[in-house]
C-alpha cells in the first residue's frame, strides 16, 4: 500500500527540491526517488536529478577565490566534492589555474 504524503513531507519538497538532489530528499523522506519526483511534478516543483549537488553561492565563491592557487584534489576535498565536479564547475566560472613557467 502506497505511503500517504503528509503536509509537512509536501513542505520538505516544495521548500528543498530546488536545492538538493531527489536522491537526497529520497534519503531524508523515507521515499523511493520515483516518489519525490512524482509528488514534486504534482507540486509542480522542478527537482534536480542525478547524483549531482547544487554549487551555493558561497561554494563558488570560495572556488573562486582558491582555484589558482591550491591543488585541484585539496579544493575538492574541502568542497566535499570529486575532482572532476571541481575542474567542470571552476571551468564553467571562468576560473584559471596559474600557469607554471617551465625551468630551462
């Protein structure tokens, strides 16, 4: 028997989906992912899907500001992030590596 959505998990959706995965608000609902994406499409909320994190505003911020200078792997793991999410998102800033001159 399917799961009655209360008032206050619709809440959790409409106030979160816009800012954090289906996946994550699956975890913090008890739901399945087709069940947050469904009442979300009912609520007419857009979600974001995939295993994907949205930056915040401080996030990039903080990207920024660190991104010449400090190792790609030590940025990602201050994020909480892979590398890979790091470089594409710094890349997508604008964001550039200071570049090494080679020694003769």
């Amino acid at each position: 028997m399917a799961k009655v959505w209360t008032e206050t998990e619709e809440q959790v959706v409409r106030e979160y989906a816009p800012h954090y995965t289906v996946t994550g608000l699956a975890e913090i609902l008890d739901r399945t992912e087709g069940s947050v994406r469904g009442k979300a499409q009912v609520l007419g909320v857009k979600v974001t899907t995939g295993g994907s994190k949205i930056w915040t505003d401080d996030e990039e911020r903080f990207l920024r500001d660190v991104y010449a200078d400090y190792p790609i792997a030590r940025v990602a793991k201050a994020l909480g992030r892979s590398e890979n999410a790091v470089f594409k998102k710094a890349s997508g800033l604008g964001a550039k590596r200071k570049q090494v001159s080679a020694k003769a």
